[in-house]
C-alpha cells in the first residue's frame, strides 16, 4: 500500500501549465507583430528601431517557448525522482537557458515601446531625454543581469547539473525577486510617461479615451509581472523545482503579453477597421486658410516629414494654385505636408498654396 501511494505522488505533472500557453503564444505573438509590420508597410511607412527591436525580441521569446516545450518533454512539471539523471540534467539545462532569454525579450520589448515614443514625440524635448535616460537604464540593465543570470554558479555548468558539489552560486531567489522589481518598476514608468501629452491631444473624447485605452494595456503587464512575483518564492524555495512550475508558467505569460501589447499602437489601421465608430481615420476639425509658402520650404518639408516643436503638429493637404507637383516628379498636384506652424511666419512669398488645417496633434499620424 505504501508502495502505491509513493507512485501514485510521484505521477503528478504540472508540465501542461507550461507547454499550453507557450504553445498558444508561440502562434499569437509572430501573428501579431506580422500585423504589426504589415500595417506599417501597408502606409508606405518604413520600419524603424522600434520594429526592428520588436522582432528581435520575438526571436528570442520564440526560442524561450522552444526551450521551455523541450524542458517539458524531458519532465519538467513533473517530480525530479520520477526521472531519469538524463532528463533531470536537460530538464534544467533548458530552463537555465530560458532564465537568459526571458530577459533579454522582455527587455527588448520594453527598449521597443522606449524606441517608438521617441519617433512619436520626437521633437517634444523633454519627453526625449527621459526616453532616452530610461532606454540607457533599461539596456545596461538587461546587460547586467543576463551576466548575472549565466554567471549564476562557478562553474557555469553547476547551474543546470546537480551532479557538480564543488561550486559557488548566487541566491537565486534574490536575483528573481530584484528582476521583478525592476521589472514593475520600469513598466510602471513607461505606462504613465507618455499620458501628458495623450491627455492634451485635441481630439474628441472618445478617441482620446481610446487613445489612453491603447497606451495603458500595457498595464496588463504589470499585473501578470505582480502574478509572477507571488510564485516566485515558491519555485526559489521548492525541494522540487522541477515539479513547482508556476512562475515558469507565468514568465511565458508576462513575456509574451508585453509583445502583443507593445503592439497595439502599431496596429492602429486593423483597429479603425474593425471598430470605425471608436477610432475614424481622421480626427479634427478643419479649417480652411489661405498661406504663402516660399519654394525652398515646401522643398525642405517634404511629403509627411513630421517635424516641429513643442509637440503641436498640422497635417495638411496643399494644393498649389500654380502647380505644386512641378516641385516633384508626378502628375498629381495634391501633396500631403506636414510642417510646424511657426514655418508659416518664416517663408517667403514665391506660390499661393491653399491648404486644409488638421488640427490634431502628430500622435495620430505617426502611428503609422
């Protein structure tokens, strides 16, 4: 009876809480930041840093769901007696190299929402060089404790084989917990930096309010990064590590939620698609005006270059009474321009230009 109950304790796997959203997500994320790379070729945009770091940072959650399947099918989730050494030693092995990708995607992810705001509000001075402090902390972080995670035992090797005695580790557990904190920390501080200049957007309400809505899903990530902080004591602490998996469960979560969030505000046109009532196209009232425009300014602007200070931008549509298009090779004399205001007190009179105001700020445009 003994000898039952003994087996029967030692059949338990926790493995399909791993392998399920790891699955799941190993098809969402690349959906997501393929629609996310579509939409911006779909505007004639070009990818950016942001884009490219976004993509980097998938390959590497990829390969973190790749790890933690393959940790799965040598019985991780499941007792360390219930193994073999074989699989005891790949078991850990995989989730050694796990611990190193996590943090290089969700770091990755966040430098990608840092690399985006400062092609938004590039020209608002301030937000800059907080973006631009931020972005430095969180890459000589990401730096720093990838190091510290391989470095983690001495020899490297005794991190993931349990079979070497002669070592010296680090608390683990310290380590997961000082991770996780400035992990809350840094998205708590990238979720509320961009809201001033959101909150002051003339737009109506509503898509204002979808606008917030947008940039604060990030705040999905700080409650799975909280979820996470709970279980990690847990698997820190655990005489099985191999059998407590939940914070290996909801690492997969968090990493892979900041992706799919750090998204969202590329995926705009699906979203006017899908929901026109909420966010149109357009979004501001217009004006009609009349402007004198020197030659060598509209040449220096340029078609959609978003350039401008203090934050305010116009997006205008100019038709030249005399033929703008001769400025450009083409035969359409339509142009689409988008120039600060004070250019307007700065040019000389060489063409009549009839342009139609957007009064909007440039937040809506350079979405995509």
């Amino acid at each position: 009876m003994a000898i039952g109950i003994a087996v029967n304790h030692l059949a338990g796997d926790n493995s399909p809480m791993i392998y399920i959203p790891a699955w799941i997500f190993a098809f969402l994320c690349p959906m997501i930041v393929g629609t996310r790379i579509w939409s911006r070729q779909r505007a004639g945009g070009r990818l950016g840093a942001d884009d490219y770091t976004i993509i980097v940072s998938l390959a590497f959650a990829m390969t973190t769901n790749v790890l933690t399947v393959w940790a799965c099918y040598n019985g991780y989730g499941k007792h360390a007696a219930a193994l073999t050494e074989s699989e005891r030693y790949e078991a850990f092995k995989a989730f050694y190299l796990t611990q190193i990708t996590y943090k290089a995607s969700i770091n990755l992810t966040k430098s990608s929402v840092l690399l985006l705001y400062l092609r938004i509000f590039s020209r608002v001075k301030w937000f800059r060089q907080a973006c631009l402090i931020i972005l430095a902390f969180v890459a000589l972080y990401c730096i720093a404790v990838i190091v510290a995670t391989i470095l983690q035992c001495i020899p490297v090797a005794a991190a993931f084989d349990k079979t070497i005695t002669n070592k010296i580790c680090i608390n683990n557990g310290q380590l997961w917990f000082a991770n996780v904190g400035f992990s809350i920390a840094s998205d708590i501080i990238i979720l509320i930096l961009p809201m001033p200049l959101v909150y002051s957007l003339q737009i109506p309400r509503v898509q204002k309010a979808a606008l917030i809505f947008v940039f604060t899903f990030g705040a999905f990530v700080v409650i799975t990064s909280c979820l996470r902080a709970t279980t990690l004591n847990l698997q820190a602490k655990s005489r099985d590590p191999l059998y407590d998996v939940a914070s290996t469960m909801w690492t997969t979560i968090e990493m892979s939620v900041a992706i799919i969030c750090a998204c969202l505000p590329q995926i705009r046109p699906l979203i006017v698609k899908l929901f026109p009532n909420i966010m149109p196209e357009t979004s501001a009232s217009k004006d009609r005006l009349k402007f004198t425009f020197g030659s060598s300014t509209l040449k220096s602007c340029g078609s959609r270059l978003l350039t401008g200070e203090g934050g305010e931008w116009f997006r205008i549509e100019c038709q030249d009474d005399i033929g703008l298009a001769s400025l450009r090779q083409g035969d359409s004399s339509l142009e689409t321009l988008a120039m600060p205001k004070e250019t307007f007190a700065r040019v000389g009179v060489k063409h009549t230009v009839r342009v139609d105001v957007e009064h909007s700020r440039h937040i809506i445009d350079s979405w995509v």
